[in-house]
C-alpha cells in the first residue's frame, strides 16, 4: 500500500529487496522515513496525503503486528530520521488522520516522559 501511495520509493524498495535478499521490514521502513524526508526537502510533499491516508488505514484495518510496525516501524521512523536530521518531524503531522494522529502524540509522550509506554491512554 506504501508503494502505491508513493511510487516514488519503489527503486529504493527493490534496491532494499537486492541488498538484503527478503523484506526486513523495520528496516524498510527506516528507509521509508528517509525518503520522505528527501521528499519533504526537496519540496515534494504531493504523496503525503495518500501516505497519511495509508497509515491510518494500517492502524485502523491492521492486525496487531500491522498497527505496531505503523506506529515504532513508520511513525517513530518519521520522527526519529526527521530529527536527527534537524527538520522538525511536526511538519509530517497534518497529514496524519484522527488515529494515527492519536499514535504519534502517544510516541511524543513517551519520548518527553510524560507516559510510561507508548499508547498508554489511548
């Protein structure tokens, strides 16, 4: 669903596939965060609403290992890369819907320990 929603990321996706031999999927999701801050910098922000429309429905329609991967895979990917990165990983935000948006607050609460685990008042 990714892919469709940014197909931009597919020769990074096979390149990810090459490299390692099978999904690692963590890791490409690390990947994932990094291209849309390439995107994000390089004034390419189209495919965010479709990608935001993406997460949500990983969170919303996804089994267990589903909404965990969306939430510590990509959400906390974004915020992680964005970051270190010295971009502002809020600029991401608006293009979360309600229950996504509701994830990555609980990701901020945690890092600022105002929560003990991530989803803790959900």
């Amino acid at each position: 669903m990714l892919l469709e929603a940014c197909p931009s990321f597919r020769p990074l996706w096979e390149e990810h596939l090459r490299y390692n031999g099978e999904e690692i999927l963590y890791v490409a999701l690390g990947e994932f965060a990094r291209h849309l801050l390439d995107l994000f910098q390089a004034g390419n922000a189209g495919t965010f609403p479709n990608i935001g429309q993406v997460i949500e429905r990983l969170h919303v329609e996804g089994g267990a290992d589903v909404r965990e991967a969306a939430t510590i895979g990509l959400l906390e990917g974004i915020q992680n890369v964005w970051g270190n990165n010295n971009v502002d990983p809020e600029h991401f935000f608006p293009f979360l819907l309600p229950e996504s948006a509701r994830w990555w607050k609980s990701l901020n609460k945690f890092w600022s320990g105002e929560s003990k685990h991530v989803g803790e008042g959900l």
